[in-house]
C-alpha cells in the first residue's frame, strides 16, 4: 500500500489562488493507500476539517481574518433591522445607532476611505484590495463619571477576545495620548504591538484609537495598519481616526430607547 504525503497531492489537487491555510494541518499527518489524484480529492472532503481557509489578499492580524471563534465587539445596535441596511456614503461616511452597554442609544460615525463590510461581528471598514488598512468600532464598559484609563482600552482592544488577539493575545503594547478632546472631539491615542497572523507568525502593528463616552460605554475607534506602512499612510490614518464622533442619540420610540 503506497504512502503519500497529504502537501505534495494536496498542491496539486488544490488551487493556490484558494488561500488554504497549510500551516493549520499538522505536518505529520498522512493519508494511508491514496495511489491517485482522484483518490485523494476524496479523501480531502475528511481532512478539509483540519485546514483553515484564510483569504490570500487579508492582512496579517486578526482583524478581517477567520479566527477561531468571533471577536467580541461589543457593538450593540439600536436598531438591527435598519444596521443590517446601512451602507456607506460616497464620500466614506459610516454611521450606525449604537447602545452603550446601561442601554444609552448613542450616533457613531467616521470616514474611511476602505469600503464598509457586512459583517456579524461589528463594525468595520477594510482594505480589501491590499487587506492591510482597517477601521472598526469597539464597545466597552465605562464607570459613569470615571475618565478613561488606557488600562481600560488595552483590555478592550488587545484582549484574546478582541480582533486582535484571535490567534493569541498581542504583545509588546505601548499606548500613548496624542490628543485629550474636547467638547465633541474624540481623545485619540496613538498605539504599538505585536499580534500573531493565522500562520502563526508576529506582525508589528501601529493604531490610532479614537476614545468617546455616551452613557456608561466607552465607544472606540481603532484605525491600523502594519508598521512598515504606517509611516507612508499616518495623516490619512490620523483623518479617519479624527473623523470618529460618538454622541448621544436624539430620543426616538424605538423600543431599546432609555
């Protein structure tokens, strides 16, 4: 009975341009008796559930990526059925009606030039042509009357169970004030750190985050990109995360209105 390795009939079984994740299967792993293609593409529909699909055009970081279980936002939206339609302007702006986590309605709004994804988890407009540049909303619990505490935003932003920490928690973080706000103006830091990719590689990683308060929520923006492109793209980054505007809502019948 002849031994082939899984890799050598799976390249050729397997487009390239599918961006499977070879990396995902462990490298010992070997299908017993497969003597042909036709064999082996059969057998694959058993091994399929060992690899994982990643998009070949996707930045490194979890952001965008398939991760191991959804990351957790924290977005609420006021209205489902009405997120569920909204759609970008022409000139990149995004605004939802959000619920801060005591049920606060709060109007969250930015522009990005990335176009806006439909997707279940959040908020989030992306690069999907070079898949490195990013921009989405993350929701956390705020203490009314506390100021917000950078603490406070790494455990939001970099946490395993955010965007960032899909494939483990990201390291070496350094978060900095750039600016303190004011009246409608968000406070924006600026941040560093290393997260991991699907391919379990590091990937040095520079942010603006743009931090509002409506309620007891701590509504942010984070706007990313790897390092190397940072320096090239900061003041268009520094735009979108200076376009962030989080207020509270004009009250409505809606029946999530506090």
């Amino acid at each position: 009975m002849k031994t082939t390795s899984i890799f050598g009939l799976f390249q050729l079984c397997i487009s390239s341009s599918l961006g499977w994740n070879i990396g995902a299967v462990k490298r010992s792993l070997i299908i017993q008796g497969t003597t042909s293609r036709s064999e082996f593409c059969s057998s694959l529909v058993a091994a399929s559930s060992l690899l994982v699909p990643v998009d070949s055009n996707a930045f490194d970081g979890g952001v965008g990526g398939l991760g191991k279980t959804r990351p957790q936002t924290g977005v609420v939206f006021r209205d489902e059925d009405a997120a569920a339609s909204t759609t970008q302007s022409s000139s990149g702006d995004v605004t939802y009606e959000l619920l801060a986590p005591d049920g606060s309605p709060a109007v969250v709004s930015f522009n990005a030039p990335w176009p806006l994804l439909q997707t279940a988890a959040g908020i989030e407009s992306r690069d999907i042509g070079g898949g490195f540049e990013s921009a989405f909303i993350q929701v956390t619990e705020l203490q009314k009357g506390s100021e917000i505490k950078p603490s406070q935003i790494k455990e939001a932003i970099f946490s395993s169970r955010g965007k960032f920490g899909m494939y483990g928690s990201p390291t070496d973080i350094k978060l900095r004030l750039v600016s303190p706000g004011g009246n409608k103006s968000p406070a924006i830091y600026s941040a560093t750190f290393t997260t991991l990719t699907p391919a379990m590689r590091e990937s040095d990683r520079k942010a603006y985050i743009s931090a509002a308060t409506v309620g007891n929520g701590l509504f942010l923006l984070v706007t990313t990109t790897t390092a190397v492109r940072f320096t090239k793209l900061e003041s268009s980054l520094k735009r979108v995360a200076e376009s962030f505007l989080a207020v509270d809502a004009p009250k409505t019948s809606l029946r999530n209105q506090k």
